[in-house]
C-alpha cells in the first residue's frame, strides 16, 4: 500500500466516532487479504463495510474515451448552472444515468429520451466491463474510435451518440500551456516534478 494512503486511513482512524471500527473484518481474495470495517450510512442508518485504500485499476488512459454532455432533469449538479443560463453536464451527473438515486426519487417514463440515455449509457459501460469494448456488436450505432494523441477520438453522450475528436480543445490548450509553463520552472521541487509527470501519462 502506498505510504499516503496509510496515512489517509491513519488520519480516518483516529478522528473517527469511537465505536465506528469495531466490527473488522477481513476478507481473503486471489490477490490477497483486504480489511474492512463496518460502517453505518449517514442517510439511511443502513450498516455496510467499508474498505478502503484498495489500489484498484490502471488509470483511464486506455484508447476507449468517452465523453458525457446530455442533460436533463436527472443532471443533479449540473442543475445548478440553469439559474445562470448554463444548461451543462456536471461532473457526476453522469452517475444519476448509472445508479438510481432512490433518495432523490427521479422520475423516470419509459417513453423519454432519458430514459434511452440511462439504456444507453449502461449498455455501454456493462458491456465494457465484460467485453473489453462499449459496443461490440455495434448495437449502440457507433464504433468506437481509438483514442491517440494524434486522434483524439471518443464518444460523444450527447442527445445522441456520436463519435468525435478533440474534446474541449480549447480548454485542453489552455491547460496545456499552463503544464509547460510550469513544467520549465527550474526551482520546481522534486515532489511538484512527480506530481506533473504523473500527468504527462494522459496524453
Ligand atoms: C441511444 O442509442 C440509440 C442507438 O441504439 C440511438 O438511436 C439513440 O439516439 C440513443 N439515445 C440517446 C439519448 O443517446
């Protein structure tokens, strides 16, 4: 495990309610033994357990890229922009598409377009997470491009599914000078250095 995350669960031990550890568990699978705690949920009072600092997956640079610009009612976050004229995609609005958010009792009819886009957004992650690609059979009716730094193709969630390239280039630009500006300061330290390299690996 890496030294920050122990510190992490170090720090989430000790200003913890007492009492909230107490049931540990741990759990034995092919890669090893994992522990856990139990916990309960703020807003239901449900106990669950809870384990944390699992060094999981490869970070998403694969070639498959997505993007997801639809909105509707169902964008949680994304609803706060309507009051100044922004009608846009949050970041986690996408989740209300993948998870139904019982709390939040979203109404969602069978005859809408969001409720095409919740089909539509599971076929693509579902069959990702079996088949290594988010349309094999083409079904969603689009193949997916393959992402290179020369491409920069991907799939556009919009109100329809359409492949594309170059999202948000000129934001990406933007973000892009500011990493080499930065990237030639010489008194950077060591640490900030990593932090950038670990960048240099999304495109
Ligand atoms: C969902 O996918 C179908 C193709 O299977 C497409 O015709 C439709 O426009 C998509 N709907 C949305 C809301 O993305």
């Amino acid at each position: 495990m890496m030294p920050t995350t122990v510190f992490l669960i170090q720090i989430l031990i000790f200003c913890s309610v007492p009492g909230i550890f107490s049931e540990d568990i741990t759990v034995e699978i092919a890669q090893g033994k994992l522990s856990g705690a139990q916990q309960t949920a703020i807003v239901t009072g449900t106990p669950f357990y809870s384990f944390k600092g699992i060094p999981y997956a490869k970070p998403p640079v694969g070639e498959l890229r997505f993007k997801f610009s639809y909105f509707s009612s169902r964008n949680q976050y994304g609803q706060a922009g309507v009051k100044y004229g922004l009608s846009l995609a949050s970041h986690f609005d996408i989740e209300n598409y993948l998870f139904d958010p019982k709390s939040l009792n979203l109404p969602l009819e069978a005859s809408s377009e969001e409720y095409t886009m919740v089909q539509n957004i599971t076929t693509a992650i579902t069959n990702f997470a079996k088949y290594g690609e988010p349309s094999p059979d083409g079904s969603l009716g689009v193949n997916w491009p393959k992402f290179t730094t020369k491409s920069l193709a991907y799939v556009n969630f919009g109100t329809t599914l359409e492949s594309s390239k170059g999202a948000d280039e000129k934001d990406m630009k933007f973000w892009q000078g500011l990493y080499d500006h930065v990237k030639k300061i010489k008194a950077l330290s060591s640490g900030w250095r990593s932090v950038l390299s670990f960048f240099d690996r999304f495109w």
